[in-house]
C-alpha cells in the first residue's frame, strides 16, 4: 500500500479521499489555486502545494505542476477524483512516465472511452447494445444535419468528449439543428478542448440506469449493482438512488453483465461506471463509460457496505479485487441529493456569494454528508457550484425517503441561493414516493416542483418581528447594565414611551412589497398585528442564536439570519428573507432607469447576438454567457431597440454589470 498520495483535485471529493486515506494510515498532499488557499480539503491533507490562479486552466488543469507537486513532496501515487484530469490519458501516461502511480484507469482504457463515438463502435464489437444514432468522425454541419434527418427527431447531439450534460442538445425539427449543433460545438470545445460531436436517437421517456463496475490488475471484473440517475436538469444528474426502483433481479444481471463486459473490452482497471439509458419495455441501450469515481458512488457505497476510496487504492497499489461478485448483495436503498448553488426559479441558473450561514443535518448511520465547504467560505465562479451531497440510507425505499424529507428540512444554507427548497418538493413529490421515474421527471412535474414565490406568512413575519424585538431588547439591557444610572426609564425594555402607548412598528421590504407589523409590548411577551389577527408571541435565543418560539400557543423553533438589514427566516426545510426597512436611511433614493440589462450572474461573454440599433422583441437571444462551466442565453425582457453594447466576446463581467442598454421611445440610435 501507499504511504503518500497527491490528491488532484478540490472540494468534496478530494475531501473525501483525504478521510479514507487517513482512515488506511496514508499522508495526503492536496494542491489548490488561489481561490482555494483557505478551503477545507487545504486544510484537512497532511500537507499542500499551491498550483496558480484561479482559473481552472492555470491550476488544476496543468499536468505539469500537478506532477512537480507530487515529486516534491514524495508521493508515490495521484488520485485524480473526478472532473479536471481524472479522464485525461495523457496524464496517466505522464504520471507513468515519472514512476508515479495513477490511481485510475490505464491510459489505453481512458482514450477508448474518452470519444464517446469510438466508444459505441467498442461496444458495438463487444455485443452491448447501443442507441441507434451516427458516430463517426465527419463534423462537416451538413453531413450531420442530413444524418440526423436519417435517425429522425427528436435527436440528441453530445459531445463526444467529456461528459455533465456539457455540449449537449436536444433538437426537436430539423429548422433548429444548425443552431443547437453551434451551441454545442462551442460549449464543448470551451469545455473539453474539443468540439467533435455524435447524434444519437432521444428517447422520449427513459431512466438513467448506471452500473458500477470494478477491475484489477489481474483480469478479475465485477460489477456492484446499478444506480439510478433519472432526476436530471441540464442533463445533469440532482438525486441518484440506489438500487434502482423496481428494477428485476434478470435485468439486473442482464445489465451488469453487459456493463462487466464493457470494461472487460477495453482491458480495464480500477472503478468505472458504465451509463445505460433503459426503456419502458426493458430494453437498455449503452450511452457511455466514465473511467473514473462518479460523483454518486456513496449510494453504491451505502447499499453494499463498501468503500470504493479504499478499493480503488489497493487494486492501484496491485491488490486482487477485496470481494468476489457472489459476496456482494444488495442492502437496503439509498439516495443522494446534490446540494448546488444555483436558481431553480431561473432555469438553475448558478449562484455565488458567502455561505453566512450553514447548518446541516445530523450525521448517522442514516445520514451522511459529503462536502468541501465550511460556513465562511465562499461560491465563486470558477468551479462548479456543488455545496455538498446529502445522502440517507434505510432498510428500504419508502424509509430512505423520509429521511430524505426530513434530512432536506433540517439543512439550513444563507448567503447563496440553493436547490434545497427544489429538492425537497421532488421528495415529496408523489410521483417520486412512487418511484415513478425517468429523465422528464422534472419537465412532467414543473407545475408542482416550481412554486410561484409567495408573500410571507404570518407565521414568518412574526418570527422575524419576535427575532428583532428580542436582540433590541438584550441590547437595551446590556447598556443598561453597563450605565452609571441603571434605573434610566430610556433603558427599560418593556416599549416605554414618553407619550403615547408602548407599540412599535415594524417595517420590512418582502420583495417588492412593504409589509408593516405593529408590535404591542405585554408583560408576557409581544402582540402583534398580522394580516390574519392578532397573536401574542414570545420566545428566547439559545446558546446557539436560534429562536425558541411561542406563536399564539405553537411552539417554533428557527434560525433567523441576519445580514446587513437582511433577515433570513429559516424552519423547516423552507427560507424567506426580509429586509429590514428603516426609511430615513433611503430619503433620496430613486430606482434607476429602466432601460438596461444586466448580468444574472458573473462569467464570460462567449457571442454577441446583436450590435447597437438591432431591433428586437421579447424573449430574443442577446448574447450567450459562460459561467460555472456552463453557457447561459440572455434574451431580451421586452420589445424595443439596442441602443449601445457594454462588453465583447471573451470579456468577464460581474454580476449585475449592465451588458446592453435600450433606446427609450423616439431617442436617436447612434451605430
């Protein structure tokens, strides 16, 4: 066994890496950027080397330094996780090269895989079965536009490197394919340096059904059961189960069957998934192979007692495979949410910021919580916008998901915008419960899985009102306590007033609306004048900041956030936040013109759609935006005339710079 690996990677993964090996008695060395210099895999290795920047590019993307890295700090081998180089063969090769083991795949293994297209043609000859669909090697735009036309629509176009939903477009006719194939050129060459692509038949309704498999050095291959991926947006997997709902034990066996065969055909090593998309009729079809650690392997983890870390060191270290195929078995189920930054409400658009807050549910033998992030740190735009994995395990599938529910409700994130509201109503999504699943599940379901946002209740509004009027008063006792006249009426706490009755009204900004609650001091707490009555509150904050909470006679507890006049009002699995309203310090503002657009998000401006004086209608594409690895289209929010371009392609732009501005009626545009 190793006595010293250089991790190639960050957050989660690499933090989860570190806690196997530490657990094996093996030192760690992590790299980082700049952006990651005080992230929590830095802090969690035995030892660290910094690689550059923070762009991906000229740090966890160069090989290079990656390996002056691990040859200065005595490593003898690398994991790379996933993402960045862990698919790259030329760093396995290079690894090689310098006597250093790469904790993966043969190089040969990850280059067959690597073109999703020569990929199909293996299978093809190794008999498992695939979508009908071309993969060749001809991307002249012409000739895939009339092979798609022979497939027939709708058609899938995937890049055939690289994978996360990256460079891949669903057409549904045929007037929309040279746009789509563009589109998806551009975001994989942006992606993956490489923009070939293959087109393959859409099937309208399949799951996502995966099979992880295993090899070693010695000819031994074994598969550890399938899991299911079919919750998906941006043909990116959000929660993944294991094993999959109502799969049959002959599919199961057909299935990893075939999956053992694929990575019997490329000779490899190591772990490595096998993808299937599965039809209604049982029919399975293979879509490709990741010759590395999935992101989801914890629910393959949870249901078989394994750890896949530590399997991947030995078989790396030359070991025999730790388990035979006939002692594996299937226990109980598991799924996996992944916790992301971003906004359902706006298409999941990616979001950035501090983590202010961050609380998560209580780890057991039930509930286990992989992740990078500390409260503190921040969301940038350079990496991907996970904050972490929240995975449950139960005896069986209906109990995993209770504790799904109940594990999302317990998990508190403030500072960014999240997906946990999003995940915990597919939980409790009826369907869901059901297991009722396929890669539409999402699209079918929006009605319900995209609440339109509602005003705060009553019951948030007097959190947030008990929350404001307990911290004033702890601070007019504690100056009370520390005045020379302590018996000052202006110290008393109870809502004296020279004149008048002892109320105090409450003005916060839900929104675009401005809510006022008037708040009447009683001996046994506050009454408060809501919307639906009045109700007598009152409560205390416990050692930890959180308010304990009597509304009406309903005890409440919950975690009001503050930030600047912010106030995020946390329980039970739902947030609203509220600001605080003082209206003399807003004497003088005025809204700002309305005639400009601004950026959702920062990134990089990839194409510009339209150039000063185009006339445009609502909902027409502007410009194209990378961020988070992604490409995002801005359109136009109403009819009307550009009247002068801010940025160019390749230029970065923060969040709420203003991109284009809008001729008012009748104003001359100069071009």
């Amino acid at each position: 066994m190793f006595d010293k690996i250089l991790i190639a990677n960050r957050g989660e993964i690499a933090c989860r890496i570190i806690r196997t090996a530490r657990r094996l008695g093996i030192r760690t060395v992590a790299v980082y950027s700049d952006a990651d210099a005080g992230a929590m895999h830095v802090s969690m290795a035995d030892e660290a080397c910094r690689l550059g920047p923070a762009e991906a590019k000229q740090s966890y993307l160069r090989p290079e330094l990656i390996l002056e890295a691990a040859l200065a700090s005595g490593c003898q081998a690398v994991h790379p996780g996933y993402g960045f180089l862990s698919e790259n063969a030329e760093f396995a090769e290079a690894c090689a090269a310098a006597g250093i083991v790469f904790i993966g795949p043969p190089a040969e293994a990850i280059r067959a895989m690597g073109s999703k297209s020569a990929a199909k043609r293996i299978m093809e000859n190794a008999v498992v079965p695939l979508v009908p669909g071309y993969h060749g090697e001809d991307q002249d735009p012409a000739f895939l536009r009339e092979a798609a036309g022979g497939i027939g629509y709708p058609v899938l176009i995937k890049a055939t490197a690289g994978g996360g939903g990256k460079g891949m477009r669903v057409v549904w006719e045929a007037q929309a394919f040279d746009d789509a194939l563009a589109g998806a050129k551009r975001e994989a060459s942006a992606s993956f340096g490489d923009d070939r692509v293959l087109l393959e038949k859409y099937l309208t309704r399949p799951r996502h059904v995966e099979i992880q498999v295993f090899a070693d050095g010695l000819g031994n291959a074994i598969h550890l059961f399938e899991r299911d991926c079919s919750i998906q947006r941006r043909h990116q997997k959000v929660l993944e189960e294991a094993p999959a709902p109502g799969m049959k034990d002959w599919l199961r066996e057909r299935m990893g069957g075939a999956a053992v065969a694929a990575a019997k055909a490329i000779g490899y090593v190591g772990a490595g998934t096998v993808e299937f998309l599965l039809d209604e009729d049982g029919s399975f079809y293979f879509m490709e192979m990741n010759t590395r650690l999935q992101v989801e392997h914890p629910v393959t983890e949870m249901i078989t007692g394994q750890d896949l870390v530590e399997w991947q060191l030995k078989v790396a270290a030359g070991a025999p495979l730790p388990c035979r195929q006939e002692d594996l078995a299937v226990c109980g189920h598991a799924i996996e949410a992944r916790i992301y930054a971003e906004d359902p409400l706006r298409d999941f658009l990616p979001a950035t910021g501090e983590l202010t807050h961050l609380r998560t549910p209580q780890e057991s033998a039930h509930v286990r919580i992989d992740t990078g992030v500390r409260q503190g740190d921040r969301v940038s735009i350079h990496y991907d916008p996970m904050i972490a994995k929240l995975i449950v395990w139960d005896t069986d599938r209906a109990g995993a998901v209770r504790r799904l529910r109940a594990a999302l409700a317990d998990y508190q994130v403030v500072g960014v915008t999240t997906n946990i509201g999003f995940l915990a109503q597919v939980a409790a999504n009826p369907a869901f419960a059901a297991g009722e699943l396929d890669t539409g599940f999402i699209e079918r379901h929006r009605a319900t899985l995209f609440p339109e946002a509602q005003p705060a209740s009553d019951r948030v509004l007097a959190l947030a009102c008990l929350d404001v009027l307990l911290r004033r008063s702890a601070e007019a006792a504690a100056a009370a306590a520390a005045c020379a006249d302590r018996w000052s009426p202006w110290h008393l706490t109870t809502g004296w007033q020279v004149n008048g009755d002892n109320h105090h009204v409450l003005l916060f900004r839900d929104g675009e609306q401005s809510v006022a609650v008037t708040a009447h001091y009683r001996p046994d707490g506050y009454q408060l004048d809501l919307s639906g009555g009045p109700m007598l509150v009152r409560g205390k904050l416990d050692e930890a900041g959180d308010l304990l909470a009597d509304l009406g006679g309903m005890r409440v507890k919950a975690s009001v956030v503050r930030h600047g006049d912010d106030l995020t009002i946390v329980t039970h699995g739902s947030s609203h936040r509220l600001t605080l309203h003082d209206p003399l310090a807003h004497l003088g503002q005025q809204e700002g013109a309305g005639g400009s657009l601004t950026a959702p998000m920062p990134g990089k401006i990839v194409a510009l759609l339209v150039e000063a004086g185009a006339r445009v209608e609502r909902g027409a594409p502007l410009l194209i935006m990378e961020a988070m690895k992604m490409e995002h289209t801005i359109t136009a929010p109403r009819d009307g005339v550009v009247a002068e371009v801010f940025y160019r392609p390749g230029e970065v732009v923060n969040d709420g710079a203003i991109l284009l501005a809008f001729a008012e009626e009748g104003e001359r545009v100069t071009t």
